[in-house]
C-alpha cells in the first residue's frame, strides 16, 4: 500500500547565501501547497516516492534562487519547476520502462503480505470485470489513454468520437472503476478482512 | 479510504476532469493554477482528486494485453490449429532442465489476431503461452477477466476463440479464477484430463498424467481426453465419456486411469501452494519430487525406480525444499547421493 503522498519534510534553508527573506517566504508557499504539489506530481508520475523526490528538488531549485518575487510567481515557479522535472524524469525512465515492463505478469504486486494479495487480487478482478463491461468504445478510449502515450486527440480520432467525448469516456471509466473499489472494499471489510 | 464523506459522482466526474487535464504534458501554466485554486478550494476535492488517482493507478494493473499497440502489423493465426502442447509447450521446461539453471520469468508468444477490434467487441482470439521459472510462480489476468496463478516450473497455453476458452496445461500446478461467461466455457486440458468450468475457481496439479484437481469455488465437470485409450473402460452407458463434478471443497484426483475422489484436504490444505505450501497425500514419491523440482534450485532425481512406490504425506514449504530432503532420510529408507553438483539423487539406503 503506497504512502500517502501528501507528506514531505521541508528541506533544510541554506545556511547562508539566497536572500534572507527567501526561506521564510518558500516556507510558507511550502506549507500551503505541498499537498496539492504532491498530488499534481503523482498524477503525472508512477508512485509517491517519485512525486515527493521530485518536489525535494523543486524546492531546493527556488531555493537557490538569486532573488525572491512575490509569492505568486514564486508559487507558478514551483509549479513549473516541478512539472518540468517531472517530464525529464518521465523521458528518462520511458525507455527503461518500455524494454522493462513484462507484457503478461503483473509485476509489483509480489511485495504485498499475503493478506494484501488476496485482497489486491478481488480489487484487481472487480476492476478488470468493470473495465471488460464497459461499452466498446469507452472502454477502447480508457484503455488507449490509461497505457499509451497518445495525446487525448489522438484517442478521439482512433475511437473515431471528438475529444470532449474521449474525455467523458475516460472519466466513466474512471468512476466505474473508482466503484468497483468501493463495492470490494465493503465486502472485505464485511467480512473483517484486514484494511 | 479517507472515510470522512462519501464522493458523490458528481465530484468524482469533476476530478477526474481535473485528473484528465492537468496530467497531460500540454497543460499550460493556466490549467495549474486553475487546478490549484479548485483542489484547495474544499478538502472535498482533494479527496475527490486522491480516489481518482487510486482509481487510475489500479486500473494500470489490471492486465492490458496485446492490444496496445493495434497499429502494429500482427500476424495471421491459424484458427484452426490450437495445437496439442505435448511438443511445443514443454519445451521451455525441458530446455531448462537440460541447462539445470533456473529460467527466469516467461516465454509469451502473443499472436493476436486484431487488438483492436478485439477490445471494441468484435474478436476474443487468443493465443499466447504463459510459463514460469523454477521457484517463480507468478500469476496473469486473461483478456476475459479470468485470473491465473502459475506455480513454479509451470507453462500454459491460453487458446481462447469466441466459443470457448481453453487452456492447455503443461505440467505444472495452476490455480484459476474463472471469470463468468455462460457462452464461453471454460476449459482447462491437462494431459489425459478436461476441465469445465463456468465461473469457479480451482486448481489443477500435473505431473504426466496425474491429474490433481481441487476446487475452491462453484463446480467443475471432469472428464477425459477421448483420444486416450486406457480410460474407456470408464465410458457409461450411453457411450459418453466419463464425466465426474466436483464441487467446491472437494479434490480430485486422476491417477492416470480413473478418477478418485480424494478426501477433503480441509480449508486450510487447499490450495495451499498458492501460500508457498506443497501439501501432499498419498503422493508417489515421484509426483513429490516432481512437485519439487518446481522450487529447488538442484535438481532432484530418484536413484531407483523402485523408490515410485513409497507414498509420502506431508506439507514442504517451496523455500526449505533442503529441510525436507533431510527429513525424508529419516521417515523413508533413502540417503542422498550429492556427487553431481547439478542434481540430487535419492537413493535406496543400503
């Protein structure tokens, strides 16, 4: 079970250089927005860690800045910073995932207790029996989107649907989903299966 | 999860939007920051925003196949030519045994007629090979939802068509989790044995033409292979082939010739190898060692043919297959011969 994403220690202020005023300033931009940092990392990257080493540099980058602006364009620098960071780890990880990733097992669910595999695996047919009934073409477009690389109007143009579509079509498939999770959930805790 | 409120669709329809768009590599600075002012607008939408995540991330384990590059040329399948897999399909065991090393991981050969049309409803074809290491059980979703837990040293070979999904089983122990599709039994070939099941789950044991079946839920039809003549003695009446159910909780057993009914292992025995247990009853002593050779990095051979009639009961655990080796020197009268750094042989003691 991955951590949730929304904690990250602080990195420690420089002890001299940067401007005085710098860290207290990035102090609080830290606090108001790490949780909404991690979350927009983690929905580009592939797990938590990635997410919250990609935000450690982020700050250590506005940290090193020369001179502090308001903290609104401190707050879109952090952002960018941190999505630019994320697109060059994701290119660099892309090819190594590509020639990595095994077509046919599922790979990562080995480090789960025993008790967690059962569990994943009801998780994992609810959702895999919810994706296999969904309409053809949503199912289609969810599919495409969830594992390849193609842009939204790529997909639209492949499922032969406009974008807006797609984009409905991804989140019905994403509900659907989310409430298979939610059915399997009650009925293991029914059961008093462990969380 | 957070348990605090339950997200209503509507917000979880509105995260996912959100999710949709600030993930792609397109985003502008604009979309962000209109994300950040709604995500921290209401701990709700956090919320929101993390089960959509959850949803996504499992939705990326389910298994996709080969469907994911439909643009690519594949090739024609011979529809008609399932193949038996006496051949072909142990190979790769036999390969590795030769070698005495462990094989690491699969051999998949995919060949899908369209994957594309498949997913949009049109096909269900299937053919691909699935087999694992010794000591590398691993498991695999088939298109249809239906879940496979390959022990170690074991291959299948899933041939599904739009009327029926078969599964050619290697020797080897599988556990299935069938998904239910009326329309398309299921059909699991191991060896002399056939399979049926229409949403169950259980498991199958093969070692030549020992057949062990267990089931864990719903109910199985057994029956034979037609093609294999030592079994006709058991056709009915009517001339049909034998046909034998079994029902959850129960195992049976082919034992090369007829069906047993083994005693119920009890919820606790069944399927316990899928926990890293090998439970036998009664075993020959070279099902056993078969069983094992599945886990033990050194090969295990008997010295003697006669050593076959020694039945062994018994639990081995697939990481400390040397502990049983040590103990089976005390309950049977066998010694170990190490001489060969390859293989372990299990001798009459003399």
């Amino acid at each position: 079970m991955p951590g949730r994403p929304d904690v990250i220690d602080p990195p420690a202020a420089p002890e001299a250089g940067g401007t005085a005023s710098a860290a207290p300033t990035l102090a609080r931009l830290f606090q108001e927005h790490n949780a909404s940092l991690l979350q927009l990392l983690r929905a580009r990257l592939r797990s938590n860690d990635e997410a919250r080493d990609v935000a450690q540099e982020a700050y250590v980058r506005l940290l090193q800045l020369d001179r502090v602006d308001t903290i609104g364009y401190l707050r879109a620098y952090l952002f960018r910073t941190a999505l630019n960071l994320a697109s060059n780890r994701l290119r660099h990880t892309a090819m190594r995932e590509a020639t990595y990733r095994d077509p046919v097992f599922d790979v990562g669910a080995d480090d789960l207790s025993p008790d967690r595999i059962a569990l994943a695996q009801e998780e994992l047919s609810a959702v895999a029996a919810v994706l296999q009934d969904l309409p053809p073409k949503t199912r289609y477009a969810f599919l495409l989107h969830r594992f390849t690389d193609l842009k939204l109007e790529e997909v639209a143009k492949r499922v032969g649907v406009s974008d807006r579509m797609v984009r409905s079509y991804i989140v019905q498939a994403l509900r659907r989903c989310h409430e298979a999770l939610d059915v399997a959930r009650d009925a293991a805790s029914s059961r008093g299966d462990p969380p | 999860m957070s348990g605090a409120e339950p997200i209503t669709p509507e917000l979880f329809e509105e995260a996912a939007d959100w999710f949709i768009r600030v993930r792609t590599a397109e985003a502008g600075a604009d979309v962000h920051a209109a994300w950040l002012a709604w995500v921290e607008k209401d701990s709700a939408h956090r919320a929101a925003f993390s089960a959509v995540q959850e949803a996504w991330d499992v939705s990326g384990t389910v298994q996709t196949f080969a469907w994911l590059t439909p643009e690519e040329p594949v090739e024609p399948k011979a529809a008609s030519s399932p193949g038996r897999f006496s051949h072909v399909a142990r190979l790769p065991a036999r390969v590795a045994l030769a070698a005495g090393i462990a094989i690491v991981g699969l051999v998949a050969a995919l060949t899908i007629p369209d994957a594309a049309s498949r997913w949009l409803g049109n096909s269900t074809e299937v053919h691909k090979r699935i087999a694992t290491g010794r000591g590398e059980p691993q498991s695999a979703v088939l298109p249809d939802g239906s879940r496979l837990e390959l022990g170690g040293l074991t291959g299948v070979e899933v041939v599904f068509t739009s009327r029926r999904r078969l599964i050619l089983a290697d020797e080897g122990e599988t556990f299935y989790k069938v998904h239910h599709d009326p329309n398309r039994p299921f059909i699991v070939e191991a060896g002399p044995v056939r399979v049926t099941a229409i949403g169950t789950a259980f498991s199958v044991r093969r070692e030549g033409n020992e057949v062990s079946v267990e089931v864990v839920e719903g109910v199985v039809d057994l029956n034979t292979d037609p093609d294999v003549q030592s079994v006709t003695e058991l056709h009915d009446a009517a001339g049909r082939t034998p046909r034998v159910r079994a029902k959850a909780g129960q195992r049976v057993k082919f034992d090369g010739a007829r069906f047993l009914q083994a005693a119920d292992p009890g919820a606790a025995a069944r399927m316990a190898w899928r926990r890293g247990q090998l439970r036998f009853e009664e075993e020959p002593l070279d099902v056993v060692i078969a069983s094992l050779n599945r886990y033990s990095t050194r090969r295990i051979v008997l010295g003697d043919p006669a050593l076959k009639k020694l039945r062994f009961t018994g639990t081995v655990y697939d990481d400390s297959v040397e502990d049983w080796l040590q103990a089976v020197q005390i309950v049977f009268p066998v010694e170990l011969g190490y001489s060969d750094p390859e293989r372990i042989v299990i001798e009459p003691r003399h």
